[in-house]
C-alpha cells in the first residue's frame, strides 16, 4: 500500500513539474487587415491598439505604427482562428498562429506542433473558414482531413511496442501486427479510454486499459493498468500473470512528440522466462518520442528501465529457502514509422514500423549481457 501511495505521489508532482516546465500556450495571437488613406495596405500581427492609434506587425514591412485618423479600413480576425501560413520556398504550414516578433513567427499546427518560422520567409497567411481540408507543406491533413486519417498516423497509441499516451477516438478500432506472430486490437472504448487486447506469438495473450487525456494544450497525460500471461507454461503453484499499472506524460502530438513514464512492475510466479514473488521492490521508467520529418516518414524510439527479479536459494533449511532480489535490465527500440496509403481491412492508409529492438543485461553476472534484433510492425483501420 506504501508502495502504492508513493508511485501516485510520485506521478502527480512529476506531472505537475513536466507541465509547467514544457506547456505551449494554447493562446493565438490576434491578427488584423488595415488600409490607410493613402492606398497602403497592411496585413499581420495586431500588436497594440487604443483610441488614438494601432501598432501592427506587418508580413512585409514589420512592425508599423498608424494613426487611426489616417486609417481608411481596419479588420480584426476573430481570435483562436485557423490560418495557412506560406512561407519560403512554397512551404505551407496550417495552424493556430501563436506568438509573431520581430524574428519569428511561431504556429501550432495539428498534425506538427509548434512550428518556428523566420519572420523575413513570411510571405503572406489566409484565415481557414470552417473544417477547411488544408493540408500543410509535409502533407499532414489537418482540421478536416484528421477524421479520414489519411497522412497521418493512425495508431497514436503505442511507439513499437510500449504504449503511448494518446487515446483512439470512440469506437474507432485498430489492428496491431508484430513481427508476424503479434497480433492484437485496441479500441476506443469511450472518449478518452482505450482498450487494448492480442496476444504475442499465439501462446502470451496481454491486456492494456488506459485512460488519456490532454491535460492542457499539447500535453497528454495517461494512467493505465496492463498485464501479460504465460497459461501453457503456467503450474498449479505458478500465477501466470505479470503487469502493473502504469502513467505516462507526453509533450507534442500524435505526430510528433516525447513522452516519459512509470510504472510498478508486478511478477507472477511463473516457470517461462519470470519467476516474480508479487510487486517489484523498484519502480520501471520509460522515455519515447516520435519526429515526422517527411509527409510519410517519422522517426521513432522509445527506451526502458525495467526491474528484474532474481531468485537466489538458500540452503541450510530443508530443502531451501527462496529469496528475490530485484537489477534493471534496459529494453527499447528505434527506428522509422511509414505512412502507407491503403491497407488491410479496406483501409484508407496504414502504417508500417522498422527498426531494431534491443535488451541489455545491467546483472554482468550472467552470461548473455545484451541481445538485438530487427523489429517490425504494422497497424491499420480495423473499423
């Protein structure tokens, strides 16, 4: 019970700390279109206004200080609104603009995040009417485009293997394949919740519950309890399931993003792989992110600290005595995730993960000290 308290302790302030040290304000700043009497346009940023004069920073001209006497036509856009940016060389970015300076413009996109702009590559910004299918330079759909899932990736919950802080949306349903043999489905139970369920090489089903939320503009915060068992391999002394529950926080979006957690790892007594006394005496750590970097291609890695039990027999009462103790062996993977357009099932696009797995052994007292093999897995729209 200590154990348990000191886990939620410990993930509420580490929670509270992330958020205030990475959150993005979710503000965006007010943008206007003014026409002086002398035929000058100006279209930006509205920087200051009051009864006597508007100070705004301009796409072109930077920041220009007009007397409203000498105004002919003032607009302000409503505020929070969806603007496409163009900038560069052709580049198109959709989003929230959230913060202009003299030296960038920064835009919350929906499908990339914060993007920084130089403010001298602004070449002109268009307000998004509606649920405007605008797709930006790297060809994320965005706003309207997001319920069709087409470019963008369509199982944001999990990296390559361990599960991310994002949940599907209501009834939305998932297949998730790995490495031939893996096989599984998470679906979005209700708003916020998620369910995950399959089985790892036919014989070790899992189970995965997780509630995820956006706790503020792009951060995500997730609790969870998930579990694994081993049946064919299981005793009539042995308890076949391991697990535990877990909580997760991420910076970003589904796109891109880096996420850390905890978790309190429980071992059952089992003769595969396992052999656990109940809850670990140390708590297991997690880091993982996602970077698009192309309109199909991210880059994608998740690590984990995780502690292992390890029986020692002492001998001296009849026939022995068992004690556990408990040394972190590192787990991960990294690679790429594509987007695929098209997929099982009929659906419209799907994504395929490559990369390469590892576990090292920190117990130098053993023999096998580290492993690494390629991995490779893919989900699409099951529903």
């Amino acid at each position: 019970m200590k154990k348990m308290v000191l886990f939620t302790v410990l993930i509420l302030f580490s929670g509270v700390m992330f958020c205030q040290a990475f959150s993005v304000s979710g503000d965006s700043v007010t943008m206007c279109i003014a026409k002086t009497r002398e035929g000058t346009q100006l279209r930006g940023k509205l920087a200051y206004e009051n009864t006597e004069q508007i100070i705004i920073i301009d796409v072109v001209l930077g920041e220009v200080t007009l007397q409203k006497k000498n105004v002919d036509y003032f607009e302000k856009m409503e505020p929070n609104s969806i603007y496409e940016i163009e900038y560069g060389n052709n580049n198109r970015v959709t989003g929230k603009i959230v913060s202009i300076d003299k030296n960038r413009w920064r835009v919350n996109s929906k499908s990339l995040g914060i993007v920084e702009i130089k403010s001298t590559e602004v070449k002109d910004f268009f307000q998004v009417k509606g649920e405007s299918k605008v797709k930006d330079n790297l060809g994320s759909a965005t706003e309207g485009e997001e319920e069709s899932g087409e470019l963008t990736n369509i199982d944001p919950g999990r990296y390559f293997l361990g599960t991310a802080p994002f949940a599907l949306k209501k009834n939305k349903c998932i297949f998730q394949n790995t490495e031939i043999l893996g096989n599984g489905l998470s679906y979005g139970l209700f708003k916020n919740f998620t369910i995950s369920a399959g089985g790892f090489y036919f014989w070790v089903p899992y189970l995965n519950l997780k509630y995820a939320t956006e706790v503020m503009n792009n951060v995500h915060f997730s609790l969870g309890l998930a579990g694994y068992g081993w049946p064919i391999f299981s005793t009539n002394n042995s308890s076949p399931v391991s697990g535990g529950p877990y909580a997760q926080i991420a910076l970003g979006n589904a796109e891109s993003n880096f996420s850390v957690g905890a978790y309190y790892p429980y071992y059952g007594k089992t003769s595969f792989f396992v052999e656990g006394n109940g809850f670990a005496d140390e708590f297991g750590f997690s880091a993982a992110g996602i970077k698009r970097i192309d309109k199909r291609i991210s880059l994608m890695a998740e690590d984990f600290f995780m502690p292992y039990p390890q029986q020692t027999r002492v001998y001296g009462y009849y026939p022995y005595t068992v004690t556990y103790s408990y040394y972190y062996i590192n787990m991960g993977a990294a690679g790429v995730k594509i987007l695929l357009s098209g997929g099982l099932f009929g659906s419209s696009n799907s994504v395929l993960n490559i990369g390469m797995f590892w576990i090292v052994n920190s117990n130098f007292s053993r023999n096998n000290n580290w492993l690494a093999f390629p991995i490779i897995s893919y989900a699409a729209n099951f529903r």
